[in-house]
C-alpha cells in the first residue's frame, strides 16, 4: 500500500476501534480523521460519493438520522445527502477507508483481510 492509511471516522465509535484494532494486530499503523471534530475536506465527500454513490455512505440506522425532521429525511437525492452528511458528519457511515482498490466502508474483518492481504479474519 502507497502512502499512510488515514482512516476516516468518529473516534468514540465502537465500530471505529475495531477497525483500529484489527489494523494495529496486523502491523498496519493509520492515522485516524474525526470528521465530528475536524469535518470533512472540501472536495473529500463529493469524491466518495461520485466512487460509491451517497446510498452506501449515509447511516440511515443511527440516531442521528433519526432525530432529523421528517422534512429533511424525506426524498433525498445526492445534494440533500451531500449536504446532510457536512451539517451532520454522524451520518456518515464508519469507517470510510481510502485504500489503492477504492473505499471499504464499515468494518468486516474479512473484507479488511482481503484489502490488505492480512491472514484471515482475527
């Protein structure tokens, strides 16, 4: 893999640690983005969108989507999903990792094993 693996999340997600967890047990050191304390790049989300469409990054089963008016819910298209996603970076799925074959978003050990060529999943 080219370059730091810079791994895109909120840092008190449980699902954040793991991803950590298991990257640390297989010797990959990353660097970790907390896009609630820091936000998002400019260009950054609208570059993931354009690679796995908005569907596969916003978080729909959290709180944080759910606590939205109904206004705001209702009828999404790319833009209102672009712009719910900046005003509230909690509905963006976790973790979004950048890597040389795309973006693994979540985390399955398996799917990280096979991104990286670590020995199954641990």
């Amino acid at each position: 893999m080219a370059g730091p693996i810079v791994i895109y999340g909120i840092k008190n997600c449980d699902t954040m640690k793991k991803a950590r967890a298991w990257l640390e047990l297989h010797g990959l050191s990353c660097t970790l983005h907390d896009y609630r304390q820091s936000g998002i790049p400019a260009g950054l989300l609208e570059g993931w969108v354009a690679e796995v469409g908005w569907p596969a990054l916003l978080n729909r089963a959290g709180t944080t989507f759910r606590q939205l008016p109904e206004t705001e819910r209702e009828g999404l298209d790319e833009a209102g999903a672009i712009a719910l996603m900046h005003a509230h970076p909690a509905l963006i799925k976790r973790p979004v990792l950048p890597w040389a074959g795309g973006l693994l978003i979540g985390f399955k050990p398996e799917t990280y094993a096979a991104a990286f060529g670590a020995p199954g999943p641990a």
